[in-house]
C-alpha cells in the first residue's frame, strides 16, 4: 500500500469524529475578505505542489495537485464551492502508486459540473517508462470512471499530456511519445464520455516523422477536432510545426504537419488558443541578436496556412521578454502576458498586450500590469467577458521582509486599462511565521461561472519549506468584475447578454436619437448604500436623448438564494441610483422568468435590483413564524436498524446538503442535496445493505455546519 495512503487512512480513521465536530470551520471556512488569512484547501504533511485548477461550471473550481514523499506520488482532488467552502473533508486521492518522481497533467471542465483530468504517470522501476491516463471527477469529487482509463500504454516514455473537450462530454488528449526507438513523435487519444478510447489503441499518431517532436500544445478548431502544435527537432534546428485533426482521430493537413516558424532560432513554445474561426493563434518566445528573448505570436487558418508575416507578429517591446502566457479573449483576439526586465536586471516585472486577428497591437507598445519593485513572476492569467483579462503573480515586492513573497492580482478591461490599484491588490500576504520565511506562490486562476476568479496557489505559512495549498475568492477582496459591451440598435430592442444570460433589455417607445446603448454590470459587487441588493448592478448609458424606455433586468435564482432574501424573489423591484442615494422606482417581477421591468425611464443611471421590505437586523432576518435558528436533531430511533429519521430546522431559505458518512470518512450517502426555504423537515434514511457499525451525519446548511452520531445494528 502506498505509505501516503495509509497515513491519510490513520489520519482519516483517528481524527474523523473529531474533525467532524471540531473541524466545521475549516470545511465550512467560506472565503475570507482578509488577504493576511485566505481559505486553507490543503494542509498535510509533506509538500503538495504542482496546482492544476479548472472551474466547476457552478462558480466554484476544481484543484488538483500533487503529493510525493519517499516511496510514493499521488494525485488529489478537491473541489471549492462557490463560497468557499470544501465539498469534501478530505481531498481525493485520483491515483497513487509507489514510485517517485514528477507527475505532467492537465484538466478540462467537463461540461456536467465535473472535470476530466489526465496525467503521465511511471508505473515500472524504469526511469524510461510512463504511461498516460484519465479520470473523470464528478461534482462530489468522486472519480466517475471507477478505476483511472489508461490512455496509452506503449513501450517506452509518454509525456507532457494536454487536452481539450471534444464539445460531446469527452476529450481529445494529446501528448509527447517516445515509442519509436526513443525519438519523440506526437500521438492523441480521444475518450468519450465514459471513458472510453475511441481511437486506434494507445492513440492516434498526430506527427512521426525523423527527428524529434516534443512538447504539444491544444486547441479546440471549433468542428470537433483539434489543432496541435508542438516544437520540431531536425538537423539540430529547433522549428514549430501543427497539424489539425477532426474527430475520427484523422490528419487535415499534410502528414508532416504545417509550418508555424520555420526559422532556425531557437524559438521555445508557449501556447496556442483558438482564433474563433476554425484557425489557431500561436505564441513563442524566441532568442535576439542581444541573446535575451522577444514574444512573439502567429496565426494559423483553418487550412494550415500562415496568415501573417513568417517571422510572427512580435508582441513584446523590450529584448527581455521571457515566459509568455497567452488567453483567447472570446472575440476574435488574444491577450499575452510576460515577465520583463525592461527596468533593470534586478526588476522582473509584468507586461501585456492584445492582438486582433489581422495582427494588429491594441495596447498601444505594451500595458504594465505591475512594475512594483523586485521581481514578479510566476504568474497565471484568465479572460474576462469584457474582452480583458485576470492576472495573478508571485510578488517579491516585499523580499526580504519575512513575510517572503505574495500573491497580488490585477485586471486588465479590454483597453488594457487596470481596474484594481496600481501594481496589483494583495490576494495573499499572511503574516511571517516564526520559524521561516513565508513564501506563497505559484498561483493558479479559475474564472467561475458568474464572472469572478478563484486564486490558488501553494503556501508555506504552516511548514516552513513544506507547501501547503490555498485559496481565495478575489471578489470576497472587495474586487468587483466589471463586465461592458455596447449594444446596436436593433428596431427598437437593445438586448445585453453576458453568456446566455441576459442582464438588460431596453425597449423604446420613443426612439428620438438613440442609436445604441453602452451597459456595464459590476458582477460580484453590492452597490454602495443599497443593503440587501442582489449582487449585481447595472450602469446604463445611452447615445442620444429623447427617449421613453421600458427596462427589463434580470436575475438568477442563485442570486436569490445567496442574498437570503426572506420573501425570496417574490417582492423584488428595480432601484436607480439618485446622486449619491439609490430611489426606488418600482416596477413588476415576474418570477417565473426571472425579471423585474420598469417602465417610463428617461435618463439612464446605475440600477440594482432589491426586496425594499427586506431589512437587515443584526445580520440574521427576524420571522417569528419561522425558526429562530438552525438546527439538526439526533436521528430516531438510535441505535436503528434498517431506518431512522432525521430531523432539521432551517431559519432561511439555504443551500442544503444532508450527507452520511462512515468512521473513516467515507461518503455513504447523500441524503440532501438541494435549496430548502425556512421551516423544518424529516428525512428517513434506509440502511438495507450496509454494514452494521458507527456512521456519522452532517448538515450543512449556508454557514451552519452540524454533525450527530449513529448507531446501526446488526
């Protein structure tokens, strides 16, 4: 058995019934609005590192890391809700097995509030043999496909694997193959939603041609298949080849593969993101006449070809340019990032730039993100709705300070205009512990489904040189996501939509000189001096005056459940900020589709959405007629066998989860899993078929978290 195993078996098995009584506020530690605290994912023993996270589809994000101590390496899983809440007490363990060494993976979404994750793993003594593999992971961090897919297991070293939704609940997964003699060829697998290979056995073959091809990277084309590209090794010249495949597993373009940069300079591969017209951009970095490096960026069309100038549309302004990040921005264009010496060879700062798809800059030369002193580095970048991005880095602004290195954070709108304080608001910057410098880094940006980030990274604030992992939701920072986009006149319907939600839709009556309208949403932010406001507001402008218009905002259940308003969505109105007051309006809401229309507006402003009779006393909602708290009953009968009952009570309306677990943590059963309005209830569980011993039940239900015993005889 793996050693890491056993000991989280000891651990689980000898700290369960107290973590579960004593532990609630770890689980339940829900994000912190203190950058000096954040929310703990992870703290063992030994060093976790090598983050992976994708979102979860419900504003939460999955994290996936590694865990290696002598003897061992393994793969865990945790999910964060939207809240910051753990979705499980203890993480899971993906894959373990008893050798060392590093571990190369990747993760998707997966289209179902899961995630697909696949890895290169050794399973033999030898140092040349590793194998690819797959796990789907579900909402409750349970692995989906019973024991891990493997996805090739050919002779010899596979590496480096990356992937991407096949747009039917499966991936396409690609990686670096060393079967032919040692020499690196590219090969690809495709998995359908259970799991299962759907092409030739251990894969596809994507590039074999003499010499050695290394290090793919991928991109959807936008019909189901795939654009790779990877760096090319002949006659000891370093060029960047790709070659699109559909999703039978078959070549579209000559099998060599198609020229991206073919001059021998040494250029080193970055990435690549789809150009939303069945093409690729493609981004490197590559060595000048000074022996430092410039960023540079191509794009590909849908047949293989080049479209801008062979050298590449260069992106960077300075001769020390190095380690590239590049995003799509969703509309046609690509945003990169990079770490630059521009200042000095002591300062390592952050730069960025937009290029549309004629290879136009944007950005003017470059935007600074941060030229805070020292270094700042290690970063990760997200794109944002509004056509910018989310930047989070390492920062040694602060070195040699014992508090050791940071994590700061910073968007960037669609003109490369930062939105959050100058060089960077603070996400993590706990205390110095006493024993060591603090160091946190290495982070990790989620966007969720609501137009926030979640930031991870690996934190040394508990263990000195040992890291454990972190996170934090930047909203819950005070740091708002601002969403834009103007709209044209269409008839007399200026309609707004973020994703497939729509925020506003202006109809006028009276059109006068209006032709379009600029909307602005600030996603995650409560407006100032309007308690209880569903989080989101609305910042209206229109080009032209003279006009009748009739407003129809939107909102979400989800919104609903997580502002706890009292009477639900039932009695909602629209507000419209008056100087520096809000003025309530009024308006009609219609529950079954989510809106509130107001009509008879002449001049736009900000506007939000609220319960004018839902006030808030000293933070709980008072209702005589409801319970005064929440609470959970001791199940009757106990001991039982096969049934018992349950009881709770729930003072609000809440997002609840009833679940049974056994004395080694293990899940056994979900008994509830949806949202409650206020009152109380029964649940019955029925324990036919399951072993006799001690099992543990929790509630939770919003902050409240509870836990009983129980007894179930034989």
């Amino acid at each position: 058995m793996d050693p890491t195993t056993s000991r989280v078996r000891i651990i689980r098995s000898t700290r369960f019934i107290a973590g579960l009584l004593l532990c609630c506020s770890q689980l339940l530690a829900q994000w912190s609005n203190d950058p000096t605290v954040n929310t703990p994912v992870f703290t063992g023993v030994n060093a976790q590192g090598g983050i992976t996270a994708v979102s979860d589809g419900q504003a939460g994000a999955f994290v996936f890391w590694v865990h290696s101590e002598t003897g061992a390496t393994g793969i865990y899983a945790q999910r964060m809700d939207a809240v910051g809440n753990r979705v499980r007490p203890q993480p899971t363990q993906v894959f373990q097995f008893p050798l060392t060494g590093t571990i190369s993976k990747d993760a998707i979404p997966d289209g179902s509030k899961g995630a697909i994750v696949t890895w290169s793993a050794k399973v033999t003594e030898s140092l040349t043999d590793a194998d690819i593999f797959a796990q789907r992971i579900d909402a409750n961090v349970n692995g989906s496909w019973g024991s891990p897919v493997t996805v090739c297991s050919s002779t010899n070293f596979q590496n480096i694997p990356h992937l991407i939704s096949d747009g039917a609940g499966g991936a396409i997964i690609v990686w670096e193959d060393r079967r032919a003699s040692g020499t690196g060829d590219i090969y690809a697998q495709r998995v359908d939603p259970s799991g299962v290979p759907l092409w030739t056995a251990n894969g596809a073959p994507v590039c074999t041609k003499p010499g050695n091809q290394l290090k793919p990277a991928i991109a959807p084309d936008g019909n189901g298949g795939a654009i790779i590209v990877w760096e090319d090794i002949s006659s000891f010249y370093v060029r960047l080849y790709a070659q699109r495949i559909n999703g039978a597993g078959e070549r579209q373009w000559a099998d060599t593969g198609a020229v991206v940069y073919f001059y021998p300079t040494g250029p080193t591969l970055r990435g690549i993101v789809s150009d939303g017209a069945g093409g690729a951009f493609v981004c490197w970095q590559d060595r000048n006449s000074h022996g430092d490096y410039d960023v540079y960026v191509q794009r590909i069309d849908a047949q293989g070809s080049m479209v801008w100038d062979p050298f590449g549309a260069r992106v960077s302004t300075s001769t020390k340019a190095v380690n590239p990040v590049m995003v799509s921005d969703g509309n046609g264009s690509a945003i990169v990032a990079w770490e630059d010496s521009l200042l000095g060879s002591r300062e390592v700062n952050i730069y960025a730039q937009r290029i549309n798809g004629a290879g136009a800059l944007l950005w003017g030369s470059s935007v600074s993100v941060t030229d805070a002193p020292n270094e700042q580095y290690y970063f990760s970048m997200i794109p944002r709705s509004n056509n910018g991005a989310v930047i989070a880095w390492t920062d040694a602004r602060n070195w040699p300070n014992p508090t050791g290195l940071d994590v700061y954070a910073q968007s960037l709108d669609s003109a490369g205009v930062p939105q959050w304080q100058a060089n960077g608001a603070p996400v993590s910057q706990p205390p110095a512990p006493s024993f060591a410098v603090s160091a946190q880094a290495f982070p990790v940006l989620v966007g969720n489904s609501v137009g926030g980030s979640i930031a991870f990274w690996e934190d040394s604030r508990n263990a000195g040189n040992f890291a454990d992992i972190y996170a934090q939701g930047l909203a819950a920072l005070g740091l708002p996501v601002l969403l834009t986009a103007s709209v044209t006149q269409t008839g007399t319907n200026f309609p707004f939509v973020i994703g497939t939600t729509p925020l506003v839709t202006a109809n006028f009556a009276a059109l006068g000189s209006v032709s379009s309208m600029t909307v602005e949403a600030y996603i995650n932010a409560i407006p100032a001096g309007l308690t209880k406001a569903l989080p989101r507001y609305l910042r209206l402008t229109a080009n032209g005056s003279g006009f009748i218009a009739t407003l129809t905002l939107s909102y979400t259940d989800a919104e609903v459940r997580a502002a706890g308003l009292k009477n639900g969505d039932a009695n909602l109105r629209a507000y419209r900020r008056s100087g520096s007051d809000w003025a309530l309006v009024g308006g009609a809401v219609d529950t079954a589709a989510n809106t509130v229309t107001v009509g008879g507006v002449t001049e736009f402003s900000d506007w939000a959405v609220r319960d004018p009779s839902d006030t808030l006393v000293t933070g709980v909602h008072m209702n005589p007629e409801l319970p005064g708290e929440i609470r959970l009953q001791q199940n009757y009968p106990n001991p039982f066998n096969p049934a018992t009952v349950i009881s709770y009570q729930l003072s609000t309306v809440s997002e609840v989860k009833l679940m049974v677990y056994d004395v080694l943590g293990r899940e056994v059963r979900t008994l509830v899993d949806e949202v409650k309005p206020a009152g109380g209830y029964t649940v019955s569980f029925d324990a036919a078929g399951v072993a006799s011993g001690v099992y543990f039940y929790r509630l939770i239900a919003g902050q409240f978290v509870g836990t009983r015993k129980m007894v179930l005889m034989e």
